[in-house]
C-alpha cells in the first residue's frame, strides 16, 4: 500500500496526494491509457510532503505536452478559461458561444432595463419559450469560489429586469429565468440558495456531469489560450481582435498573419486547433448520418 502523502490544494487546504484523482484528470485529456499511466507512476514516485496541486499540475502538463500537444491543451481547460482575462470579457463570449450551439440565441454585454434601474446584463440568452438572464462571475485564481453574496446579488438584479420583461408584448407566456456561471466553483451555500430560488447555476463542475468542462468538452468549443502553440502574447492579440474560440481561429486563419505569426508555424497552429473541435464534428457528423 502506497505511503499517504500532504500535498497542499489552490484552496490552501491540505489533503492527501490522490492518485486516482490525477489518472482521471489526465484521462480527461485524451490520451492514450498507455499514456495516462506512464505519467501517472512517474508523478508518484516524484510527490513528496509539502507539494503543491499546482506543481503536480505542471509536472504532468509539462510530460503530456512532450508526447501530445493537443492532449495536453485538454487537460489545460481550466487553466486556459483563467488565461482568458483579465477583464472577464473573453469569458462571457465563450459562455455566449457555448449556449449558442446548444440552441440558443445570445446577446453578449447587453444594457436591459429593469422595473426601477437600468442592468448592465453578460449574456440574455433565448430558446423557445426560455428566456435567461445570465451573469457570468470570472477568476483568475482557481482557489476563488463563488460564495452566496453572488447569487444572492444576481437574484435581485434578475426580479428586477423580470418585472420589465412581463410588461413586454410576447412575454406573458414565457419562462423567465437568472443564471450565474463561473470558471470555478460555487460554494455549498451558493448552491443551495441559488437552487432554492430557481437560479441557473453553471460551473467549472457543475451541475455534475454538466458542468463547462463537460460541455466545452463535447461541444468542441476550446478557448484558444488552451493551444500549447501560441505564446501568451499572441493569445492576448488574438483575445484584442474579439475571437476567443479555436474554432474561430480555424475561420479566420488570416488572423495569424495579421497578428505577426509566420507562415512556418501556421500549420501546426490550426492543425491543433481542428483537433481540438474533433469531437465537436464527429458528433455532428453521426448525427447527420
């Protein structure tokens, strides 16, 4: 039996060094199992007390990006949805974008008048009979979670703006709904208060096996900061010209240039790109079949 050992979360808990947890973390990024297992016994005989999450992250990102870059751009989502401030911005673009392929029809930064003041609103967001308000809550720091103070905060700003929306010709019969995403994690109060008052709750993990990691994942939709081919200054150039996907980027090639990328290194560029939206197209694809 392995010896249990300390290792210190983003959160600044401690906990004890899961391998389990890291096996699957690394088979989310697609990788052959073969793969998946070499790094895993590798990390492990590497763990001592006293580490940190975030060292053992780099450790496999670092050993994953030697043998398969766009393995490794997978496993980095989360790291790359923080890599999208710091405005917060890019993020609500990419949640307007991910609702959009599932059917809905978005507007991102919208000014909405409430009942007794004006709402600066992320993403409203329709389908059918549904109607969303959705605010979107961005961190740079993965050890910052949304407490209750922010669904309670979007709560309000939402009862606000319904009670315009039910004056509005064609809303008498509609669903109107608030929603808070974020690129982390709610808090158990959070949670708790938000599902109590019918509040639309995304996170990193969240609803579970829903969460954005699993949408963005069978979407195919990959912010493009999760390419391991690009250096962080020309993903912020990217981010300046208003893309925040791969799959815009695969679009818009001509964007590589425009931003000062040569030639050379264009092919691997979108080559992972369209690597990265494969699973979107073969989902689509069987579906067309």
């Amino acid at each position: 039996m392995a010896k249990k050992v300390q290792i210190k979360k983003y959160s600044g808990e401690w906990a004890d060094f899961d391998i389990n947890k890291l096996i699957n973390s690394l088979r989310r990024s697609q990788a052959s199992e073969e793969l998946v297992q070499e790094i895993a016994d590798k990390i492990q005989r590497k763990v001592v007390a006293g580490m940190t999450t975030k060292e053992i992250y780099r450790m496999a990102f670092k050993m994953l990006k030697s043998k398969s870059r766009v393995s490794a751009s997978k496993y980095k989502l989360k790291k790359a949805l923080m890599e999208l401030g710091p405005t917060g911005f890019p993020f609500e673009k990419v949640v307007g974008k991910i609702m959009q392929q599932e059917g809905f029809i978005t507007k991102v930064g919208v000014i909405v008048q409430g009942n007794c003041v004006q709402h600066e609103v992320d993403v409203i967001a329709q389908k059918d009979n549904t109607h969303y308000m959705i605010e979107c809550k961005y961190h740079s720091d993965q050890g910052k979670f949304c407490n209750v103070k922010i669904p309670l905060y979007i709560q309000s700003r939402f009862l606000d703006v319904e009670k315009q929306w039910e004056h509005q010709k064609g809303h008498e019969t509609k669903f109107h709904q608030g929603g808070v995403y974020t690129n982390t994690r709610f808090t158990s109060d959070a949670i708790q208060y938000g599902n109590c008052v019918g509040l639309l709750l995304t996170s990193w993990d969240y609803p579970r096996g829903n969460g954005l990691k699993e949408r963005i994942d069978k979407s195919g939709l990959h912010p493009l900061t999760a390419l391991t081919t690009l250096t962080k200054a020309e993903k912020t150039k990217l981010l300046d010209t208003g893309i925040v996907l791969c799959k815009e980027l695969i679009e818009k090639p001509s964007l590589l240039t425009e931003i000062g990328i040569g030639k050379e290194r264009h092919k691997k560029i979108l080559e992972d790109s369209e690597e990265l939206c494969t699973t979107h197209l073969n989902s689509t694809n069987k579906k067309i079949k």
